[in-house]
C-alpha cells in the first residue's frame, strides 16, 4: 500500500467517523432547551461558513444557473428532511442506534433500484434485506418498556434513510452530479439552512438565540466536523481509493455514533443493540461488497 493509499483510508475513516459525532454536538444543545429547527439552521449555516472558507482556498466561483438551483433546491429539501427526522428520532431512542439505523440507507437504495431502476434482485441483496429488517427489529426496542415511542423513532428514522437513499440514486443522474463537489455540498446546505428557516419561523416562531457559549462551541464544531468537514474529507478520499472501499470505511459512522452514545452520553449496551449493529453493518457489507 502506497503513502496515497494510506491517505485515502485515512481521509474516508475521519470522514464517516466524524458524521457519527453529530450526536455529540447536537444533545446538549437540544438538551438546553433549543429547538431543533434552530438547530439544524445554525448546523448548516456554520457549516455554509465553513464551505465558503474551502471553496475560497481553491478558488472556486459560486455562480450556478437557474435550472441547477431548482434542482439543488429539491436536493436541499431531501437532506433537510432527512436531518429532520434523524435528530427527532434522539427523543424516542438512543441517538446511538437512531444513526445506525440511517446507516440502513443502502438497503433502502437498492429497493429503490429494483422498483423504479428495473435493477434485478440478486441473492446478496435478498440476504441484506433481511439481515437489515432482522437488526431493525433488535435494535427497535418495540418489545420493551415504552415500545411506542421507539416504533415512533424506528420509523422517523427509517424515513430519514428513505430520504437519503433517494437523495442518491436520483443526483447520480442530474446533470449537476458533474458539478464540483465543494460547490454542490455548500448550496445544498445553503438552501436547506433556508428552508429550515422557514420551518423555524411557523412551527417555533423563529430561530432561537445561541444562548451561552457552551452552545456556541457545540454548534460550530456540529457545523465543522460532522458537516463540513465530513463531506469535504469524503471528496479527497473518493480522489485516492475505489469508492467501494470509501463506502464500506462508511461503517465507521454508526459505529462512532453507537461509542459516543455509551461513552458520553450514559445511553445502554445491551446484548439486542450488539445484536442489531452487527446485523445492520453484515447487511451494508453484503450489498456493497457484491459486485
């Protein structure tokens, strides 16, 4: 393995372990009393922030045609509802399990394939269909105490990897996937930070003041790490190794999230969450690493 080889691995593992962080910079903030739109507003403003400062070192314009921001903007509402359902799911389940089950987004995308991409259903993916409802259902709690709140949880976050996985199999074939990298993370964040904005202001009344700088620091490091960063590692990564390898390296996310959770945030391991983690992640190894 050469030194570019080493660096490409390296890149992918900071990248898909940062995002799992997002649990970290994220609960002690909605834990203060701000609401999660605001959140999300200023995570993907930092963030935009950040962008700037990357697309600024590489000298890169900010100009896009109409058409590209009605597509951007529809791309935007994806991940914004993804990041929705995502951190809500934190009130009815460890936010551990809650990114594990995002993670699940694979699965979801080859569904998506199979019904609308007439993509055939190989015996790998049959396999990781029911390693992943298998895990699903370990990890759901829906047979312990409160098992209404966590099928609440279990469904708010199956929808936000539904909304991932559509976020993928559709960009792959719009026109402004040939677009740089840098550009598309930073209007895709923009217009959603927009869009939240506007979903701040109907169903909290507006976006929230920081409040201490406790709150200041979490959330521009939410906005640095698990956003900006995250996103720009994965495009130098996907530079120096086969995107296969960057994807399986992706496990480090749900991973991080599940570590963070026990180590930080005092939530529970149980043999079912070990059980429904090793599921989960046999089932995203199986699909992507069939050819």
């Amino acid at each position: 393995m050469n030194n570019q080889q080493v660096k490409g691995y390296s890149e992918a593992i900071i990248s898909a372990a940062s995002f799992g962080l997002i649990p970290l910079f994220s609960m002690p903030v909605l834990g203060s009393g701000m609401a999660l739109p605001s959140l999300l507003v200023y995570r993907f403003g930092f963030g935009c922030l950040f962008m700037m400062i990357f697309m600024l070192l590489n000298k890169q314009h900010l100009h896009i045609r109409w058409g590209d921001a009605l597509r951007l903007s529809f791309f935007s509402l994806l991940y914004a509802i993804s990041a929705i359902t995502l951190i809500t799911g934190y009130s009815y389940m460890p936010s551990g399990i809650a990114t594990t089950l995002l993670f699940s987004y694979p699965v979801w995308t080859a569904i998506i394939m199979m019904l609308f991409c007439h993509a055939k259903l190989t015996w790998q993916t049959a396999l990781a269909i029911v390693l992943a409802v298998t895990g699903v259902y370990f990890l759901s709690g829906v047979n312990s105490h409160g098992g209404i709140s966590s099928l609440i949880g279990l469904l708010l976050e199956l929808f936000s990897g539904l909304a991932y996985a559509i976020y993928m199999v559709v960009f792959t074939r719009m026109r402004i996937s040939k677009m740089p990298a840098l550009k598309v993370n930073f209007y895709v964040f923009f217009i959603a930070m927009l869009m939240l904005m506007l979903y701040s202001a109907f169903t909290t009344g507006g976006i929230q003041p920081i409040g201490n700088s406790r709150n200041l620091l979490c959330l521009l490091l939410l906005g640095l790490l698990p956003t900006a960063l995250s996103n720009v590692l994965l495009i130098m990564s996907l530079k120096l190794i086969d995107s296969t390898h960057v994807a399986i390296l992706g496990a480090f996310e749900p991973l991080t999230a599940i570590t963070v959770g026990i180590l930080a945030l005092g939530e529970p391991l149980t043999s079912a969450v070990i059980i429904g983690v090793i599921l989960i992640l046999a089932a995203v190894f199986t699909l992507i690493l069939q050819k």
